[in-house]
C-alpha cells in the first residue's frame, strides 16, 4: 500500500457568500491549507494516519478563525470549555475529552488519555488535572479570547438561546477536524471544538463522542463531522457512515450522502462531516450552504474550499 490520503474541516454551517470578502476567504483557505501541508508531511514520510490528523487539527487549533481552541466560542457562562477527541482504525483505540478550559491543544489531550490511560472519555477538571500531570501545554483565558465571538455571544448572553458558532449570517467559524489513510493502510480521525455559542455549562456536543463526532475503522472508513451537535448525537452520526459500508456494503460516497442528507436532516441535524476509506478515497459533504475544507492525495496537490 503506497496511497495515502488526508481531508480537514472547519467547521459547516449558514455561510453566507456576499459576506465572504476576497481577503477573509484566503485567510480561512490559507490556514486549511497549512493543516493540510502538516499532515501530509507526516504522510508522505511515511507516518501513521493518528499522527497526521493530531498535526492537522493542532493547527486548526491554534487558528483564531475556527472555533477550536484559540478563537473558541464562549459559552452562557462567559468561559471557552473544549471538546475533542480522536481514534485509530487499526486498533478501535481511542480518546477525548469534554469541557476542558485553558489546555492550548485539546487534541493532544485527547491522545494522552488514549495513550496514558484506562479511559476513553474524561472531563472537566479531570481533564485539566491530567492535562497538568502530562505536561501538556496550558494558556491562560486571555489566550482564548476573539473578540468576534465575544460579540456574537454578547447577542445571546442571558437567553436560552445556543447556536452554531457559524449559524448567523455572519458567523462563519467552526469545529475542525481531521481524516486520514496512510501509507500502512491504516485510518485515523480526529475533531476538536469550542462548541455551540451561549451553551449551558458543562454542555458537551457530538465532537468528543466516539461513534457521534468522530470515528473510525480500518474495516470501512474514518469519519469526523461538524454540525448541530445535539442532531449528530442522536443519528450516532460518524458511526453509521462506518455501519452502512460494513453491514450493507455501500460505498463511502453512498454511505456519506444517506448520513448527511437522509438520516440528519429529520433531526434538524444541520452540518457535514468528511471521510476517507481503506483505498484512500475522500468524501466532504454538508447539508448547509458551506463547509471550510480541504484535502490532498499522495500526488501532494492541495485543494481547499468554503462553497459547494
Ligand atoms: N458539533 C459541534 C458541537 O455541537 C459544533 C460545530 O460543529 O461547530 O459542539
């Protein structure tokens, strides 16, 4: 096996196009790119798949335009709690965490507790707690602030009201996340987020579930979604992408298309996800009117789009 293959998000969502000035979409297409650029060279040297999509989220992270990390959004508290998680298909191992604050890369957590414990899931102080005992790198709150996202949530503060961080007209950020094959034949996914504006403390979304958010499988594909969190939980979204090819033989395409625009649509599931399968092919699809994306193959030509 010599093909490898890599896909990233940024995030899907009501995007709306006269908005979307020359200089905006080259810096949201300039930083999907320089992900993508990160992980192919963890490919093309011939490093596993759960290496490049850590790399490529890691950038997405530290990006104040996606809502990850640096440039998360707030939540109706007023603090940036995180969500992330990732999985490797040889193996069925995994790892994520919910609601932490103040870790610089969520993802890298995310593999620490993969990798230094019993455990899929932890969260919050926990979370910060073993962060602290693995030394991974911590930023203090002012390092996640964007005053874009302060305003957004100044519009919600103090309602019941939680959104998509791209949902108005011109908010245009998100969850990230990666997808990869390398050149082993293995398969790795990962996705990180800030999460839904104005969500209630302690809300955690579909980013950090495996089988929801993020998932993946050397029998079929590896998937990582972006949308309404609450939606994909429910469709056990990335998941299904993988049961629909392993128990009724469809293609990652087919499967992708009956996921994205058959099962979230009835659940106000509003988002997209990517995938790739054990040959390499990538599939990025939403059901809204945009999604930051990019991808490149072993012929090391990057593409990166917003639009359909
Ligand atoms: N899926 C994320 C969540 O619900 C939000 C997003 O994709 O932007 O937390």
């Amino acid at each position: 096996m010599s093909t490898f293959a890599l896909a990233v998000h940024g995030g899907a969502g009501t995007i709306a196009r006269e908005l979307m000035t020359p200089a905006r979409e080259k810096a949201y297409r300039d930083a999907l790119e320089l992900a993508l650029r990160r992980g192919h060279a963890v490919l093309a040297d011939g490093g596993a798949a759960l290496d490049a999509v850590e790399a490529a989220v890691r950038v997405l992270e530290d990006s104040p335009h996606f809502n990850a990390g640096r440039g998360s959004v707030f939540n109706a508290d007023g603090q940036h709690e995180m969500d992330a998680s990732l999985m490797r298909g040889s193996d069925l191992r995994a790892g994520a965490v919910a609601g932490v604050q103040n870790v610089k890369n969520p993802v890298t957590l995310a593999r620490k507790v993969m990798e230094h414990s019993n455990h899929v899931l932890i969260s919050g102080l926990g979370a910060f707690e073993f962060a602290h005992k693995h030394k991974v790198e911590l930023e203090d709150d002012q390092y996640f602030f964007d005053q874009f996202r302060y305003e957004q949530w100044k519009e919600t503060v103090g309602t019941d009201v939680y959104k998509l961080d791209h949902s108005d007209k011109e908010k245009m950020f998100g969850t990230v996340g990666a997808v990869a094959l390398d050149r082993n034949g293995d398969l790795a996914a990962a996705t990180s987020t800030g999460g839904m504006t104005n969500k209630r403390w302690q809300r955690i979304g579909d980013s950090p579930i495996i089988g929801a958010g993020t998932y993946a499988n050397n029998a079929s594909c590896a998937v990582s979604c972006t949308g309404h969190g609450e939606s994909f939980i429910r469709a056990v979204a990335a998941h299904d992408v993988h049961a629909l090819m392993a128990y009724k033989g469809l293609s990652l395409e087919e499967a992708v298309r009956v996921v994205v625009h058959e099962k979230l649509p009835p659940l106000d599931g509003d988002g997209g996800l990517i995938a790739v399968d054990g040959a390499g092919h990538l599939v990025l699809d939403f059901n809204c009117t945009g999604m930051y994306r990019g991808h490149v193959g072993a012929d090391g030509v990057f593409h990166t789009a917003i639009f359909r």
